[in-house]
C-alpha cells in the first residue's frame, strides 16, 4: 500500500485484469523508435483563436486525427509513446521467448513468462483449472475461525485489497526510517466507493451490470442460474457494505485521517471476531506488534459483517473474487466475461488489446526491472540522462527562487520549505541497483501459475522490508514507464527512462518547448512536495506540521483559489470536477509551469541567440514554450471511461490542465497578446507556488 505516492499523470490500466484475448492484424515488433518532435505542428488547430481555447488551438490537430483506438479506453500523447515503448519491447521479448541460447538468468524470466503469457492453445487447454486449489480451500472453512488462515493465503498469492481489506507494508507516517504493517480498507470489485453508492441512473445501471457479470461468472464455475444470482447479489450486498463503511477519495488524501497506530491487541480490538495472530503466522509474520489502521471504521464493519453473516456468504464472496482476480489468465470464456463488463461496461472499450500488448504489460508489471535494464540498455543514452539532470536542477533552483520571493510565507517557514527542497533526492532513470528475481520461478508453459508466483513474490518482498532499514534507493516505476512521481516519505522525484523519450523530451527540439513540457513536468512532482498533501511531510518524510498558523492559512485561501476555478469545469455530461480530489495535481500542474518557465528563462539568460531567434514555425519563443507545455496534454477520451475517472481520477482532463493554467499566467497573455476579458486570461488568477 504506498497511498501517498504523486503521480504526474494518468496510469493507464494496467495488469492481469487488463489481459484479454484477441490478436489484430499485421502488427509487428519495433526495432526502433518512431520519432515524434517535441512541438508538432501537425497537432495544433490555427483555426482555433489561441485567446479562447489554448487547449484547441495546441491539440485540435491531433484530437481530429488519434481517435480512440478501439483496444483503449482513452488515447494520449503519454498513450501513444506508452504503446510505441511497447511495441519495441515486443521484439526485445519475442526474441528471448524464442532463442534460448546465451540468455541471462534475468532474460530467461521475461523471455519465459512472455513466451507463457502469448501461448493461448495451452491457457484455452488448461480452461479453469488454476482456480481449482484456491476454490477447494475455501471450500473446506468449516466456519469463520478457517476464515484468517484461508484469507493470509490469499492475500499472499494475490496481493489484492479486494479480499476483504488490503495488508501492506509502508513507512511509518510519524518516522519515515521504519516501515511498518499497514491494514488498509477495500473489499469491493468495482472502482469506487461512490459506485455503490450514487443514485444516479448511469450508476444504478452499471450496478446491475456488475451483479450481472457476477452472476455470470458464477455459472462458468458451474452453478446454475438461479444459485447464480443469489450468489451475485449476496456479493454485492456485502460489498455494499464495505463500501458505506469506507473513506471517500478525498478524506484519504488526508493522511491525518489515514494515521491510526495500534499494537497487535489494538488491532485485535478492532475486529474481536478474527484471530490476526492465526492471519500474521499464516502470513510469515507472526511477531508483528505494529501496525497503522487507515480506516478504523472500515475493520469494525468487515467485523459487524463476519459476525452476521454466515461461512456460506463469506465463501461466496471469496470465491467470486478469486475468479475476478484470475479470469483474465484462464481460458477464453472467464477471459471475455472479465473484458466484456471491466473494460467494455465499465470504460467503452470496444475490443480486447492485441495479445502482444497485453503481455508485454504483464511482464513490466511483474519482472519490470529485468525487463527495464534491456529497456535503458537500448533506448536511455548517459547523455540523455546528463541533459535531463541539468534540467532538474534548474527547476528545483527555480523553486528556491521562487519559495524566498514568496510574500505570503514567512521567514521561519521558508527555512524549512528551503530544508525540504534541498532534501529532495533525483532519480533519473532507472534504480541504481537493479531488482534480484532469483526467488520468482517462471516457466514457458504455465501462465497462470507465472502470474500467481509473481503475486506471492511481490508480497513476500514487500512483507519483508517490516523492521528493516529503509532502502531509499527503491523506485515504484519501473523503467519503461511513461510517467514520473514524488514520494513524500521518501522525499524524492522520480522520472523513469520512459517517460525522457520524444516527443516529451525532444533532445533535437529546441529548448522552448522541452521546458515546457519535461520541466514544467519536473517542476510538477517538486511542487507535490509543498501541495496541500506533500506540505504536511518535512524534510525527512515525516508526517509533521512545519508550518506556522498564519502560513498554512495563507497556503489554504490560495488554494482554495483553484479549488473553486476548477470546480466549474465539466468532466462528461453534467459532471463536474471533484476539485477537492484533483487539487494537489492541479496545484502541481499550475507551480509546475511556473516553475518549467523561470528554469527556462535561466538557459536563456545564457544563451540568448534563441531568447531572440526568429520565428520558428510561426511561433515565437515564449509561444513555443506554451504549446511545447500544452501538447503533452493532446488527448481523447471515452465517455465511460470519463465517468468513471470523475470518481476516481486525481487529475484534471487535460484540456483543463491545459487552459486552467494558461488562464492564469500573465506570460502567457503577453505572449499572445490576449486582451482582458478573453477566455484565457482569468479575471482573478490563482497562483500558490
């Protein structure tokens, strides 16, 4: 459970339950990357008046011609370079799956699994067959004092909060050098809490879906229809349940409301009705005498439930998420029942992604380092890595300059927002150390059993790290990954290799639009580290206040600035933007153009030949600079997939990550010499950072 991680931008999904089956045609591994410049003209709308709507004017072109793909539930700028990533991965991956020979102990594991994952006669043959063990034990509970054996079990084969609650391991918030036990909420199937629980008709309709593919999934093991849909809607009355029991996104984002300490008879406490010490041995922690509750409330509901319901509705339940969780490795039929209600109900996806995406995506999930040292081997140059270095130090002086000029903060803080900053670690690249999968057994003929040892791997390493020293060093993306993040226990920034291709870092591009785009990216992972979450972590990644009164009140009523702009925004019908949940990444988007334009004003302090170039495609400097930032952003969207990323997305659609900032940059009215009262130039601008 890592709940304070800050993403820069949105994750696709991702792993065994994006998995389906169909092959489309004529595709072919890459050998190289397709190259994307960091401005592209071909993307923008000169039609579009740049003064009322930059997001048109920057990605009108290329809205117009990337339709969503019909294997996507949304297509991106960041999708389109995930994929190309990808397709060069498939070569990599279908060369080692095929020429055994000369193969390191690492290759052999991703060559193994790719090769088990892509071998669909042998996944259809072994039908539901990996289900069997898991299916028998829960069978066997005779009553619910099997339950905590049964569930470690689980827990440790899959890893996935969707069994009744989540069971981690995590940096203690109050001493960022300790990791600790962490019990988290969960329990439910769908993407939400709020799915549960919204009266509207697209809900109560996705809710009847829901009970429906239950109910389905059911009858694939083998239950008749009417043992089906009372089986369906006993799962969806206890996940209803959890799920009025539990935080809603925003209250999470609080990690005040996430801090709740106890020592093993505090956590007996909470749930009299489960025997943890049976749950923690069968776990291979049987010591264990700290641990942080998130959701107090959530445990003593799963214990009102355990106390109310009977073994048979526990087994029921288990047993429906013991096939979610593993449809998508099992034969055609359990596949597609998990595609046709996760992906086309859930997120208007109209076919199942190709059989080589989905495994290449498998193997970054579970062997993503092994697979990333072939990945930078290849494609992240030590140039490259320099280049991208200088930038970031640019930024973070570009933030110190900016937290001294701040009239609003006092003295005594900014020492501290100084100690913070000059704390943060940078992480370029790929880890310094590459992962030992020496204990992960994969084999070439058994996919699903592949997926399940990876699981238990990833448990028991995290499970591990509980009483040890901290490794700092450790990332939580793997190297191939088009994204970057900032850690605020860890205090450090993150930018896989990538996310440093073109065209979001251009090295042939002038500088403009790569400060734009890669610095104003830089600038928005240091700016989580002073958000209205990352603010409440010190220089050590303690969970501790060092602001003065009068400071965080200041820090509030700027803030609340964009809470209230964003909150007019449309998402997708009448939806607006939960601007409470979106808030850190909007104020990271915001600081981070701030702070991606002072850094570039520096380089051009000292070259000042481009500060004065001509125009370049029609664009001036500080213009290029604007769409270079803008067009990171260039995306379409289904609006399925929207709906259900206004419950759970803390981030802004990106045309409003686009024009919500531009709004309120003065450099960006000059630029294009916008007049007071046009769309894109706000009557009161925000501004915290």
């Amino acid at each position: 459970m890592r709940p304070l991680i800050r993403f820069a931008f949105f994750l696709s999904i991702a792993g065994v339950t994006a998995l389906a089956l169909a092959q489309a045609p004529a595709e072919r591994p890459a050998t190289s990357f397709p190259y994307t410049p960091g401005l592209d003209v071909t993307s923008m709308d000169r039609n579009a008046d740049p003064c009322v709507d930059f997001y048109q004017y920057a990605c009108g072109g290329w809205m117009k011609n990337n339709p969503v793909p019909a294997d996507q539930a949304r297509w991106s700028v960041y999708s389109k370079l995930t994929q190309d990533n990808q397709r060069y991965l498939w070569g990599i991956l279908d060369s080692l799956a095929t020429k055994h020979d000369g193969r390191n102990v690492a290759q052999q594991k991703i060559g193994d699994y790719f090769a088990a994952c892509m071998d669909e006669k042998a996944i259809a043959q072994r039908g539901a067959a990996p289900l069997a063990p898991y299916l028998a034990r829960i069978g066997a509970m005779r009553s619910m004092r099997d339950l905590p054996r049964v569930l470690a079990h689980l827990h440790g084969d899959f890893g996935d909060d969707a069994f009744l609650f989540g069971f981690d391991a995590s940096q203690d918030f109050k001493d960022a050098t300790r990791v600790i036990a962490f019990a988290s909420g969960g329990g439910i199937g769908l993407p939400d809490r709020d799915s549960y629980l919204k009266d509207d008709p697209k809900s109560v309709d996705l809710r009847s879906n829901y009970v429906a593919h239950i109910a389905q999934t059911f009858v694939l093991l083998g239950e008749s229809g009417s043992q089906a849909a009372a089986h369906a809607a006993k799962v969806m009355e206890i996940e209803t349940a959890l799920a009025r029991a539990s935080l809603s996104r925003v209250d999470k984002r609080d990690p005040y409301k996430l801090l709740h300490k106890v020592n093993a008879k505090g956590l007996q406490a909470l749930t009299p009705g489960f025997d943890w010490h049976t749950y923690l041995t069968e776990l291979g922690q049987p010591r264990l005498n700290s641990f942080n509750v998130t959701e107090p409330a959530y445990f003593k509901e799963v214990s009102r439930l355990l106390a109310s319901e009977d073994v048979a509705a526990v087994q029921t339940y288990l047993r429906w998420h013991v096939a979610r969780h593993l449809s998508p490795a099992l034969a055609p039929d359990f596949d597609q029942a998990h595609f046709d209600f996760f992906s086309k109900t859930l997120r208007g996806v109209e076919q199942q992604p190709p059989r080589w995406k989905r495994c290449v995506q498998q193997v970054d999930q579970q062997l993503g380092e092994a697979l990333g040292q072939e990945f930078v081997s290849r494609a992240f140059s030590p140039a490259l890595k320099a280049k991208s270095l200088h930038m970031t130090r640019q930024v973070e002086d570009a933030m110190a300059k900016d937290i001294d000029a701040l009239d609003w903060m006092s003295t005594d803080t900014k020492k501290r927002a100084q100690q913070k900053l000059k704390a943060i670690v940078n992480k370029i690249g790929y880890p310094d150390q590459w992962r030992d999968y020496s204990a992960y057994t994969v084999t070439a003929d058994d996919y699903a059993g592949n997926v399940v040892r990876g699981n238990r791997f990833e448990v028991k390493r995290h499970l591990a790290k509980i009483g040890k020293p901290l490794d700092r060093s450790e990332w939580g993306m793997t190297p191939p990954t088009v994204n970057a993040y900032f850690n605020p226990q860890m205090n450090d920034i993150n930018f896989p290799a990538g996310v440093l291709q073109p065209p979001l870092f251009d090295p042939k591009m002038d500088d403009a639009p790569n400060y734009g785009n890669t610095g104003g990216t830089i600038g928005h992972e240091l700016t989580h580290a002073f958000d209205d979450e990352g603010r409440q972590f010190d220089a050590n990644g303690n969970l501790k206040d060092w602001w003065t009164k009068k400071d965080a009140k200041a820090f509030e009523e700027r803030a609340q600035c964009i809470v209230d702009q964003y909150a007019q925004y449309t998402v997708v019908d009448d939806i607006k933007i939960n601007s409470k949940l979106t808030l850190g990444e909007d104020v990271a988007d915001l600081g981070g153009l701030i702070l991606g334009w002072m850094a570039w004003q520096t380089e051009m302090a000292s070259m000042p030949q481009q500060a004065t170039a001509a125009l370049r495609d029609g664009l001036t400097p500080e213009q290029r600079f604007f769409v270079g930032n803008a067009q990171w952003a260039c995306e379409n969207d289904r609006p399925e997939n929207l709906r259900v990323k206004a419950l759970t997305d803390p981030h802004s659609p990106g045309k409003f990550r686009v024009n919500g900032l531009v709004v309120n940059m003065p450099q960006f009215q000059k630029a294009f010499m916008c007049k007071a009262g046009q769309p894109m130039v706000a009557e009161k601008r925000c501004r915290v950072w």
